[in-house]
C-alpha cells in the first residue's frame, strides 16, 4: 500500500539480506561536489533548454499535493530560502536533478500555468491566481530568488553518484532504490524500460496493476528481467555483492552504446516479449502471481516470478508450450504449494543467490520436463 492505494505487488520481505561481497569504500579523492548559487529564472531557462533535466516519466511527482505545491510557491514569494538542491552534472555539461526534484518540478508546472495557488497561509490575496496573474513585481521575486545547488562534478564515479543520492535523498515520501536509478540513468537506460513496460503484453500479463506504477515497480520488473536474461551464468550474480548492485551494473550497461547496440536492446526487447506471450499463454491471469494447487485466489505480482518465469519461458517459441500447458501449470502449482524450498525462493531474502538458484532451475525443469514428455 502506498498513499492508502493497494500496489498490487507484494512485499519481499528481506529476512537475511545478501551481502555477498563487501562495499567499496570511497576514495574521496574522487569525490568531486561544487557549491554554486543560481536564480530560479536561469535554472527554469535551464529546464526548457534541455540543460537541465526532471527525470521524465517520475511518477512520484504526482503525490504532491495542490496545498504542498501552493505553500512551496508562497515560501518562494515570501523570499524565503528553500534547503540546497543536488544536480549531477555530465561531461557533455548537462545537469540532472539528484534532490529537488519535486520542489523544481513544482516551480516549473506554476511557471508554466499548471495550476492556481490555493490554501495559502500568508498571501490570501493571492489565492487561485496562476503566475500569470500575479502582479509583476510577485513574479519578478519569484524568477530572481536565488537557489544554492550542490554540484556533483562529472569525474566522480557513477557507483559513488548513486550512494551520495541514497545519502542525501531528502523527500518526505524517501525514493526507493529504482526510483533513485531511474533518477541518475540515462535516457536510453529509461527508453527501453519505458517501451518493455509500456508494450501491450506486458500488461496483459500482469493484468494491468503495473501500468503507469507510482513506485516504478513496472520499470524494475522490466529491469529485473533484463538484468538476468542478459547474465551470462547465474553463478555470475554472486559477484555483484546485491541485487541492487546488478540492477545498476545492468543499467549502465544499457547506456553504454560502446558496449551494447541498439541490435542488441532490439532482441532484449524481443525476449521480454516473448516470456510475457508465454507467459500469459501458460498462466492466463495467473501469471507471475502465487498460484498453489488447492488456491485459486489471484495474489498479487511477485517480481520473483516474473523475472525467473519469464526469462526461462522467453527461450521458448508459443507453439513449443501449447501442448505443455497442463502439466506445467500443474507442476508449478505443486511447487508453490509443497515445495518449500521453492515457496522461500519467491517470498523471502529474494535477493539471496541460492533462493535466485532454486527459483530459475525450478522453473527451468518443470518447463524443459513437459516439453519433452508433450
């Protein structure tokens, strides 16, 4: 539950977090923050000009409400100072928001005439006014007040960007760790994640509960699913230290055109496509989701299922599985209902190596079995 709104994703519970390799320490050598000062006027000349960028399709911004918005523009009218603002900057000089997001954002859509102020404190003379409404001299304090921002240079290392942003991460409502990588990445890293989870048959196999996700968890289904379709050996995963540690390490990858081309995230996209078919042509609406022989009540999303499910289903043309239908469902139904090392696997420390193990080469048998006896 978010915001007293069901999510219709469980929980997983991390009972004994993986923690397999030790955490670098930093090197503050390569540390590299500037303090600088701008007015609100440059920096939203900033954000139209593309300088300056507001992590497009954040869908947190929208759990601010018309009075949090309102008093954020009065404190601005009233002069007074709003708390330091984090952006990263990249070597090609573009800035990207780390904290603030929700305050600039705010300041942009008022600008721009996305909403009238309401429930003021102070300035009631200036209820439902858009900024277009307000006198000239309210709309000049507001373009010439002075913000400080925290600067993180370009030579500082991603991995370290990363650990400052979950450091210094300041939102009433703090940001979970994709909503941070969705944040810090790239537009192509966020393109593809956008296009996976926003395809038709994605959300037909998950029925629809994750389209448009306030928490990002359609983009890190997405992502999980990639991460591990694109490892080469699931004994690999144990040298990433957490699966948050390979769900970036993947993510970069995906910006990195050196590494990876655009062939390469075409047969990606593909791939998450095909386990999505397969898996709807399987599960029907139970897709993804707790499904114990004996059950039929429809759980929530289990992105354990998802990301091991439809990565071993994404090896398989439809026509192999039609005739295997039965005795999969069958055999997983069993395995959710008796298999209690395989029931840990989905529910518990998802991110432990040996559950990830036991959750792929479950799925991994019972689909190779009843291919092979269809």
């Amino acid at each position: 539950v978010f915001y007293g709104e069901p999510t219709g994703v469980e929980i997983e519970r991390d009972d004994h977090p993986f923690d397999g390799r030790p955490a670098a320490p930093w090197d503050p050598e390569q540390i590299r923050i500037s303090t600088r000062t701008f007015s609100l006027r440059n920096v939203l000349d900033m954000i139209d000009d593309g300088d300056l960028e507001l992590a497009p399709d954040f869908q947190r911004n929208r759990v601010w409400k018309g009075r949090q918005k309102s008093r954020l523009i009065e404190s601005l009218l009233l002069q007074i100072p709003l708390p330091a603002f984090y952006f990263a900057e990249d070597r090609g000089g573009m800035f990207r928001v780390v904290d603030g997001l929700q305050r600039l954002s705010t300041v942009h859509e008022f600008v721009k005439g996305g909403f009238a102020l309401d429930e003021l404190e102070y300035l009631d003379g200036e209820r439902e006014k858009t900024f277009a409404e307000l006198d000239p001299p309210l709309r000049r304090r507001l373009h010439n007040a002075q913000i400080v921002v925290h600067v993180i240079e370009p030579s500082t290392p991603n991995r370290v960007k990363y650990d400052i942003f979950k450091r210094i991460n300041t939102g009433g409502e703090p940001l979970n760790a994709m909503e941070i990588r969705h944040c810090m990445s790239s537009a192509r890293s966020r393109n593809l994640l956008k296009r996976c989870a926003s395809a038709e048959v994605f959300h037909a196999a998950t029925g629809g509960v994750l389209r448009n996700h306030v928490r990002m968890n359609d983009r890190e289904a997405v992502l999980r699913f990639l991460a591990f379709y694109t490892l080469p050996d699931l004994q690999e995963y144990d040298s990433y230290g957490s699966l948050e540690n390979l769900l970036d390490a993947t993510t970069e990858l995906i910006d990195d055109v050196g590494q990876i081309s655009d062939a390469h995230l075409e047969s990606w996209f593909a791939a998450f496509e095909r386990g999505m078919i397969n898996a709807r042509i399987i599960f029907g609406d139970y897709a993804f989701r707790r499904w114990p022989a004996g059950n039929d009540r429809r759980s929530p999303i289990n992105r354990a299922l998802l990301e091991s499910w439809g990565v071993v289903l994404s090896a398989y043309h439809p026509d192999q599985l039609e005739r295997a239908r039965p005795r999969i469902v069958a055999e997983a139904r069993a395995a959710m209902a008796k298999n209690n090392e395989y029931i840990a696997a989905i529910s518990a420390s998802t991110a432990d190596p040996k559950r990830v193990r036991v959750r792929f080469e479950v799925a991994r048998r019972i689909i190779e079995d009843a291919v092979a006896m269809s």
